[in-house]
C-alpha cells in the first residue's frame, strides 16, 4: 500500500477498495446512492468513503443535471464532494502523484470555461479503477476505458498528507 509503518492506513486503503468492489455490478443511476440498485461517479465516491468512516455523508439536498460539467466554471466535481464533508478538505483537495490502492482518480477535461472535473472512481491497483458508469459500477482498466481517456488525470487521498510522490 502507501506505509508500510502505518497499518491503520493501509487498512481503511483496503477497506475503500474492498467496500468500492461490494458496488460492482450496481446500476448506473443519476444521483442514486442505493447498493445494488443505482449511484453515478460522484455518490459512489460519496457513499464508499462514508461507509469507511472516513467522513459522514450527507444526504443530497440539490438537484444536479446529468450534464452538468457542460454547465459548471469551477472545479465543480470536487467542490461537491467538499461540500457534503467538511473534515475532507484537507485531505480531498490535497493532490498527490500517487497512484496508491484507496485514492481518487479524476478525469479532468478542458472546457470553454476552463478545465472541468468530469468523472471520477477509487483505484483499486493502478491502473485499476472502480467507478461508476453506465450500465454500472464496474472495476476497469483506466488507460483504456473511454471514461478515462477523456482527459487529464488527477489523483487525490484522504492520506495525501501521509504519501510522498514516487515514481509511477
């Protein structure tokens, strides 16, 4: 994992991605947040890292469009992951060279407004991803999966301020 001198850590990292694998197979399903029936990118992200303990998920109050990135002149994608969970701040905006089992990987595509967070999953060994995407959650092979080659990726950890960038 990341430290072999922490074992807390790498065990929530295994955790994140044993918890992110229980979501395969689940519909793809705008704003869903329901195992087995339906959840999109961002709520499986929301829902796993919940389930973990590493932050308490709210519940969705605002409607968001299925194309809303189309719509959006921020870092839209992890604003809303920010919002639903304060304590993430320091750890979700923090980005990180590691391709680390646990992390997040977003895909970040230019836009006439600027570079936009479109699409999002937790890696489950680079370059690995579960993520959410029609028809379903299913674990994938980013450097070949349409979702990934849309655009740049980022790479973010609840453990960032742990990690140290290496070579990937």
């Amino acid at each position: 994992m990341s430290d072999p001198m922490n074992p807390a850590e790498n065990q929530q990292r295994l955790a994140a991605v044993a918890e992110a694998r229980t979501w395969l197979r689940t519909q793809y399903h705008h704003m869903g947040r329901i195992k087995g029936v339906g959840c999109d990118c961002y709520t499986l992200l929301l829902e796993v890292f919940s389930k973990i303990g590493l932050f308490t998920a709210q519940a969705e109050e605002s409607f968001y469009p299925r194309d809303w990135f189309l719509h959006a002149s921020n870092d839209h994608y992890k604003f809303r992951i920010l919002r639903h969970a304060g304590e993430m701040v320091e750890n979700f905006c923090s980005s990180t060279e590691m391709t680390t089992a646990g992390n997040i990987v977003l895909v970040r595509v230019a836009g006439k407004r600027g570079s936009l967070d479109m699409h999002g999953g937790i890696i489950s060994a680079w370059p690995r991803v579960v993520h959410a995407y029609p028809p379903c959650v299913m674990e994938a092979d980013a450097r070949y999966h349409p979702a990934f080659a849309a655009g740049r990726l980022e790479f973010f950890s609840p453990w960032a301020k742990k990690e140290q960038p290496t070579n990937v």
